[in-house]
C-alpha cells in the first residue's frame, strides 16, 4: 500500500475489498487481475510466516504498531513526535526526503524541524526540508555510483534485474549514500563495512553488496554473473505461486476478515454518517501525478518549466468551474479548515464532477537552496491535508492524503506572476 485508494479515509478497507474481488473472481496472482512479481529474489523465507502487528493505543491515537512488512510510523504525526512536551525527538536524519512539502501540516512541521538539536539530510539539493539543517551532506548522483533496480521488482510483468557501474566519478565532495552512513559509524567507534582489510583504502569494499548477491542466489543466480551480463531476465511467476509462497498462516488458508477489521468497519459507518451530512457540492481534492514533477525531485530542473509548466494549477471539471464562476487560467482561492492557498485553474472533464486535483511537490517559495525551484514556486497543496492524531488510517498508518473537503471561490481572472 503507498499511493491510490489506500491513501483515503478508508483506504485499507478499499484495498482490502479490491483483493477480495480478485480473489473471489479466481485473478489473484494472474495476468489482469493482481499479479505479484516475485522480482529477483524469494521474499517469502526472507520474511517468514508471522502473525500481523497488534494494534495499540499510543500517546498520539490507536495505530499498527509499527514493525513488519511496511509497516512504519504515520507521517502524520512526525510533528507531534519531535514537539512531544515529554519526550521530544531531539536529532533527525533525512535521506533524500523532503517532509516538509510531502506530508500534512506544513506549518507546524517547520515549527517542528526548527525545534530539533541536530538535522542532518543526505541529499544532492538543499531543499525546503534542508533549509532547517544543520549539516547537508551531499550524496552522489545517480551516474555516480553503481546501482541495482531494487525498488520496482514487484511491479515487473517479466522480471529482471538490471547492475549499472558508475558512469562518473562523484564530483566536488559528493558521496554514496552507503560511504556516508559507514563513514559516520566509524567515526563513532561502531562497526563499518571499512573494518574489513582493506576497506578503507578506495577499492572494492569487502561485504557491501553481500545481502544482494544472497539474495540473487535465492533465485540461482550471483552479483559476480549480474555485473558480468549487466542484465537477467527471470521467468514469470506462475497463478500458483501466489498461494503455494504467500499466504503464510499455518492453515495455508486467507483470511478474508481479519480480526482488526471490525473497528475499520465500525469506523466506515461513523464515515458515512458523515458524508451524508456534508453540503451539498462538497469538492474533494486529490492528488495528481505529473510526469514534469514527480513529487518534488524536478522541482529544480529549468527545462521542465518551459512554458506553463512554471506553475502548478487547479485541475476542475467544467460544471463545478461554471458554478463557481471560475474561468479557465483565473486564480482560485483553495481552502478548508487545515489551510488555504491560491492557484490558477485548469478545466478539464478528464475529472469527474465533485473532484478538484493538484500536483503536490510544489511550494519552494522559502527554498533558496534550489534557485529554479525557488523562483517557479507554485504553492504546496499538502497544506490542505490533515496532520495529527485523527489524520491517517489506524490499520496500514497510512496518512489521509486523497478525498479532502474544499472549498473553492475565485480571486482574479487571470494567472499572474504573483502565484508562482
């Protein structure tokens, strides 16, 4: 679960419901239904049959209790943890993250990382999350360092897995990821992959890629072949494996209503209450994916601001624009009861009535670290979304970040630079 219908108010019931179809349709595991890609490696011994994490009352609302597969801490709640009266987080570490436009409650977040005693991001930009730092340590690029396809292998129709070599050296004082982390636990008197013999001297560092060439030969396969042949194609998973590997209770049986669903559905009633009570017209907005964006990596890069691509926009269907008076370019005020902002407008009835969309990411008005991203701000619409301890989803801890009530009334009749 990340990004789609589990972001909602209700997103673990949506999802949940969505696998029941395609179970009780016989699509799981198949070819368009849900196909789960085994990538390079079997996943299935790594984590083991285990029973779900409990869920628990904490000091900031009833959640997962963080651990498992995919299973972490709401973001929602990253500002009450470091502003906690009684137990404040006093140091942080962000590695290519940028919080402060990614998740809910702006404000406050920046209170939050401004409150800190040590900030660290490893990053290649200064950015808005990084301007609160007390170190920016530069990471390299991706030309330069070696690197795997790791992150996508479940969503690989034929899987395989690609090794690349540096393609430059890292420029200035640029450093992998790895090199920074190892460097600062050696600086600390912790174990290093630098303890090896001859860790430290610039050469090939003895155990770094170890738990990938473990992991290849779960499948049959070695880092020694991958840098070899730069690229192996494995078979597809056949229908069975979904059941003979995955399903991990001890009678090999899915449960198709687990036990802490019954507060999600006590919660789905309260929800709908709730909807039925809304006004009339109630616009919700959600996220929109943009390829010239892509959350907020591109937000520095000047040839991804051609033309009106310099500003992020309202996207609204024409019926719900006619019935607010709002033309197309003109500028909108956006707001509810956690924030406002302002931007021009797009109409398009490539959205269902009811819906408004934006691209999020945006927003580097207070971002002089990164000069394109500054002087193209846009405005960050996650200020719109709830923070704390009612605003996630208990059962994943997944943030509310789709289907939030807004309003919309127009400002001016035309786009300006005033809103970038």
């Amino acid at each position: 679960m990340s990004t789609g219908v589990n972001m909602g108010r209700q997103g673990t019931l949506a999802y949940w419901l969505l696998h029941m179809l395609l179970f009780v349709t016989g699509n799981l595991g198949r070819a368009g239904g849900n196909l789960y890609s085994q990538g390079f490696y079997a996943r299935s011994t790594a984590s083991g049959a285990r029973a779900p994490q409990d869920m628990v009352d904490g000091p900031h609302g009833r959640m997962r209790s963080p651990g498992g597969v995919g299973i972490a801490l709401p973001g929602a709640l990253m500002a009450d943890y470091l502003l906690d009266p009684a137990e404040p987080v006093r140091a942080m570490f962000v590695s290519s993250g940028n919080p402060v436009l990614s998740i809910g409650g702006e404000a406050r977040l920046r209170e939050a990382l401004g409150s800190l005693e040590l900030l660290v991001c490893v990053d290649i930009y200064r950015n808005a999350t990084a301007e609160y730092a007390h170190y920016v340590l530069p990471a390299a690029g991706a030309f330069e360092r070696e690197d795997i396809n790791i992150t996508g292998m479940g969503m690989q129709d034929q899987p395989w897995v690609q090794f690349t070599e540096a393609v430059v050296p890292p420029a200035f004082e640029r450093r992998p990821d790895w090199w920074i982390y190892e460097s600062l636990c050696r600086a600390m008197g912790f174990r290093s992959v630098f303890d090896a013999p001859d860790g430290a001297h610039g050469g090939e560092v003895p155990g770094l890629w170890s738990r990938i060439d473990a992991m290849l030969r779960s499948r049959g396969h070695s880092l020694a072949e991958l840098r070899r042949e730069q690229v192996i194609v494995l078979p597809r998973s056949r229908p069975e494996e979904f059941f003979e590997t995955h399903v991990q209770h001890e009678d090999r049986r899915v449960d198709c209503f687990p036990e802490t669903f019954a507060e999600a559905i006590g919660r789905m009633h309260r929800l709908f209450g709730e909807l039925q009570a809304e006004p009339a017209h109630q616009l919700k907005l959600i996220g929109k994916r943009d390829a010239y964006m892509i959350n907020s990596w591109y937000g520095n890069l000047p040839k991804l601001k051609r033309n009106d691509r310099d500003r992020n926009y309202l996207f609204m269907h024409p019926d719900e624009a006619a019935a607010r008076g709002v033309a197309d370019a003109a500028v909108v005020r956006i707001s509810n009861r956690f924030g406002a902002i302002e931007a021009p407008v797009r109409i398009t009835d490539t959205l269902m009535p009811g819906v408004v969309a934006m691209t999020h990411g945006w927003g580097q008005g207070a971002t002089p670290g990164m000069r394109v991203a500054h002087d193209t701000a846009g405005v960050n619409c996650n200020a719109l979304l709830p923070s704390g301890a009612q605003a996630f989803e208990p059962i994943s801890n997944q943030a509310h970040m789709t289907g939030i009530p807004v309003e919309v009334a127009a400002v001016r009749t035309t786009a300006d630079a005033a809103v970038r």
